[in-house]
C-alpha cells in the first residue's frame, strides 16, 4: 500500500525522499506527452488532505447539493487501522477532520465527518465519510466544487491524472491495463487498475483521487505500488490472473476503481448495498 504516515516528521523525510525517487517537483510529475493532445488542466480543487493519506470531496451522478458530502479515500486509510480481510464498515460515527484545498493546493478550510458512511479492504480499498456539510455549504463557503463520481468503467490508455492533496502533486500517466485480482499481505482486490510508470506515486498519495484527464471525473482512486520487488507481500503487491498465474511488477503504481460505488448510494447520498446492480461487499 501507499503507506499511511505517522505525524509531521514521518511527513518531511518521506518528502525529502520522495522527491528523489519520484524525480517529481513538488507541484507536479512530468506528464505523459503520448496523451498530451487530450491533457486538460487539472489541479486541486476539491482535494483534501488527511492527517496520513489523501483524499477529495466527491459527488455521485444522482447527488444533490442539499445532500450531506461525501469524501472519499482509501479503507487502509481509516483513522482506526487497516480493516482485516473480510470486514466492511458501515454508518460507524467518526469526527475526523480533512482539509480542503483551492485550485493552487492552498488550505481554505476545515470539513468534518459525521460518519465512515463505507469502508473496506476486501474486493476493494475505499473509505467513504459522509460530512456534516452539504455540497452546496461547501461551494457557498469556500467556491469549490465537488469532483464528480464516474458511474462507468475505465478504459485502457486513457489519460489520468492521481492528485494528491496530502503531498500537493499531481502526478501524470495512463491507464496501462487492468488486474484480475490484485494480492497484497491478507488483502486481495479486483479488476485494479495498472498505471504506466510515470506514475510513480509513493507513501502519503494513498487515496488520492484518480482524474480522468479528457471528462474530469474520478475513475479510480490510488492505493499501492509495489516498492521492492517482493512477491505479494505488503507494500509489494502482486497481480494474479483467472489461471492463478503471478506477476511482480516491481515499481508499478495500482488504484482501485470507484465506478462500482455509484451503484451503492441512493438518493439523499444514502448507502443502500442491497440496490440493483451494487456489488461492494456486504458486512
């Protein structure tokens, strides 16, 4: 996984090395030139950061501005550790707070959950907070806008772009392909999606919401790499095709997508797992 971090320090020497072994400035990774003719801007408005990971105010196809907001971010994200294989959290009352970032990546206010509205690390690696403000509070407050959910799966080649409020980067790539399932430690995920290598996100992107570069919508949402060469291990995940056939790709940067969850969530941003078409996991 991208590795949650532990407090300011943790924050300051991962950056120092980060920076080496990204070959990222601070604001941004070289982008992918093969996808430069569909590229449209793309900055942090809507992001947040967390006090371990990243993460981004989201919205569904259906959502409503009087709708209590959502943000989302990883499951090994959660302010209470690493959910074990098999368990999902639902409507678990939570305070945690997330700051929200303008389109420079400047801090301009505080949001605060109300709840884990979802979370898992089983089939998936996601966290959803419901917040004690509605979109339409927030975009009156501060300007900015929620990104928006896309309720449709993405596809190979596509220009993305992982946007991380924790570290203030943006990160450039394509979707290189798709992972049948996904083996990390006890975790196994399905149908992960692969970045090309300019992706090279490290500890802290975790939950970084993944921007598609042409629609501006979140496809997927970043949560591990393979950072040593190790063979399915934690923090060196391994791809498992239908056959059971292993793959290690050593240095290679993964999400899990996010299209899924709009078939979850009623109207009111209601979780409803029992809908049709929903397939997250069930407690």
């Amino acid at each position: 996984m991208r590795r949650p971090l532990i407090g300011a320090l943790s924050a300051l020497l991962l950056g120092g090395a980060g920076l080496a072994t990204a070959g990222v400035t601070p604001a941004a990774a070289a982008p992918d030139t093969s996808n430069a003719t569909r590229v449209k801007a793309v900055d942090f408005a809507g992001t947040v950061a967390l006090s371990n990971c990243s993460g981004s105010v989201v919205r569904m196809p259906n959502s409503a501005d009087s709708d209590p907001a959502f943000v989302l971010s990883n499951g090994h994200c959660l302010e209470t550790g690493m959910p074990g294989a098999g368990q999902v959290i639902v409507d678990r009352a939570s305070t945690r707070s997330f700051t929200l970032l303008n389109s420079s990546g400047s801090g301009v206010g505080t949001l605060r959950a109300t709840k884990i509205a979802y979370a898992t690390m089983t089939d998936t690696d996601v966290s959803l907070y419901q917040l004690s403000s509605t979109y339409a509070q927030i975009q009156q407050t501060y300007g900015i806008k929620a990104l928006q959910l896309s309720d449709s799966h993405p596809v190979q080649g596509t220009g993305i772009n992982v946007v991380s409020g924790y570290w203030k980067r943006i990160y450039s790539c394509n979707i290189d392909g798709f992972v049948y399932r996904l083996k990390e430690d006890e975790w196994t995920w399905k149908d992960s999606v692969r970045y090309t290598s300019s992706c090279n996100t490290i500890g802290g992107t975790s939950g970084s919401p993944v921007v598609d570069s042409a629609t501006g919508k979140v496809v997927a949402v970043n949560n591990t790499g393979n950072e040593s060469g190790g063979r399915c291990t934690l923090n060196n995940p391994c791809e498992v095709d239908a056959s059971g056939n292993v793959t290690v790709r050593q240095g290679i940067n993964y999400a899990q997508e996010t299209y899924g969850i709009t078939k979850c969530v009623a109207a009111g941003n209601k979780i409803n797992l029992s809908l049709a078409g929903c397939e997250l996991p069930k407690p």
